[in-house]
C-alpha cells in the first residue's frame, strides 16, 4: 500500500470519514500534511496507534495547538484510549509546560468529553497524601535517575534547596506516582514533551537517561521523537535526536 492509500486509512480510522476542513482553502498544503503524518510517520518505528496518540496529545498540548488537540482528543478515543488515560497524559505535561498552558489543554480535553457524555470529573488516580508525596516522588525520582537525586539535593544551595524539593514533591510525587499510565508511558511522555518545547536539551539528555533505566529502548525513543515531528518541526526534532544519540551511541 502507497502512503496515499495509507493516509486515508488511517485518518479514516482516526477521524471517521470526515474530510479536513483545510481541503477548501489549501489541498495542496493538506495532501502534504496528511501523507505525510498518515501515510509515514504514523507506520514508522515500533509504537502502537494508542502510543502514538498519546504522544500526539502530550505534543500538541505544549505546543498549545488547541484545535488540533481537541480533534486528537476524539481520534484517541477512536484508537481505545480510556478517558483516564487522556486525562492523565495532559496532566503529565503540567510539570513542564505550567499549569495555564495545561488548563487550556485541559479545557479542550473536557469539551470533548461533554459532547461525548463521558461524565465529569472521571475517577481519581491520585496514589499520595500530604504526609508521603515528597516520600513516594523521591522513590520513583530515584528509580528513574538513580542516586544522583540523592546527591542534587544534598548540594544543592540552601536557598535553591526548595526548588529540589518541589521536583521530588511535586512533579514526581503530585504526578509520577498517580494511576493511569504507566511509569515507562509516563517517562516516555516526558522525554517528547521537553523534546518540544526547545531550549530545554539538559532535560531531554536527562530523560533519555530515565527513559533508557526504565525500559525503553533507544529504537523506542526514536519512534516517539519521529512521532513527534509532525507538530514540532525538524529543528526540535533533530536537537532531540542529537541528544538521543549522545546518551546512546550508535554502535
């Protein structure tokens, strides 16, 4: 099957036989994006539809794409992701992004549900009180990354002392440790959604650490990176390549 007949298979099974709006004003411009992200990069690499959607979500919710997130929000549910499991992949984003940004996401996410009567607020995936949340963050920090964690905190300065904290507390304890997803999904996530917002490739160095401890392979982490070009462009995607390839060589 050429990657025409492909596109359209998979935005079939995606969208449903709805026909992008931009078909009116720009064809041209919509056949190269819709063979290329349906016809390639969606087969390229080793990861399931739902893995790809996820992906999708998490990038298009940093990039603040509004409109296309709440469309990919449908073709989610459309390829067997939970409500939980959307909800939970744009709530991973929150620690990166901000939570504004995660709002507006989350806002197109809860409309989305509405016109689909999925009711509202889903199930709880919180694991963690106020008495264990920098307890339980600080173990999954340190299963991800190691006994650097350890050390970080203890020379850190002690007016910046807090700033650590919150990362074991927080993004880790308030988010790591929920349900839903997975710590290899969560990890996974991570490393695509500092691979887009550009700027930050100390973080994606790290998360290609956490990602290779964890479980996910390099060919893994190529795939969600491929996966991730259509809604970044090159530029970020080749930086997170190049960081890839600096924690894993090639042999």
């Amino acid at each position: 099957m050429d990657r025409v007949e492909k596109s359209k298979e998979k935005y079939k099974q995606l969208f449903g036989n709805g026909v992008p709006a931009a078909y009116a004003t720009d064809p041209d411009f919509q056949d190269i994006l819709s063979y290329f992200i349906f016809g390639e990069v969606f087969s390229q690499g080793n990861l399931d539809d739902k893995q790809c959607e996820l992906i999708t979500l998490v990038v298009l919710a940093a990039n603040q794409t509004l409109p296309q997130l709440k469309a990919h929000v449908g073709a989610a549910l459309n390829v067997g992701l939970t409500p939980v499991e959307i909800k939970e992949a744009v709530y991973q984003c929150a620690p990166y992004i901000g939570f504004p940004k995660t709002l507006n996401a989350l806002n197109e996410v809860n409309d989305v549900f509405k016109e689909k009567n999925i009711a509202l607020p889903i199930e709880s995936q919180k694991t963690v009180t106020e008495d264990n949340r920098f307890e339980k963050g600080f173990a999954v920090q340190t299963e991800i990354f190691g006994d650097v964690i350890k050390r970080m905190q203890e020379s850190a300065p002690a007016n910046q002392k807090h700033i650590q904290e919150y990362l074991s507390a927080f993004c880790f304890g308030d988010f790591y440790t929920r349900g839903g997803l997975d710590l290899k999904t969560r990890e996974l996530l991570t490393l695509c959604i500092v691979s887009a917002l550009g700027g930050a490739e100390g973080q994606v160095k790290a998360h290609v650490q956490g990602n290779k401890n964890v479980g996910n392979d390099k060919e893994t982490m190529i795939a969600a990176i491929t996966h991730c070009l259509p809604y970044m462009g090159f530029p970020r995607t080749l930086n997170a390549l190049a960081c890839v390839n600096e924690i894993i060589p090639e042999k």
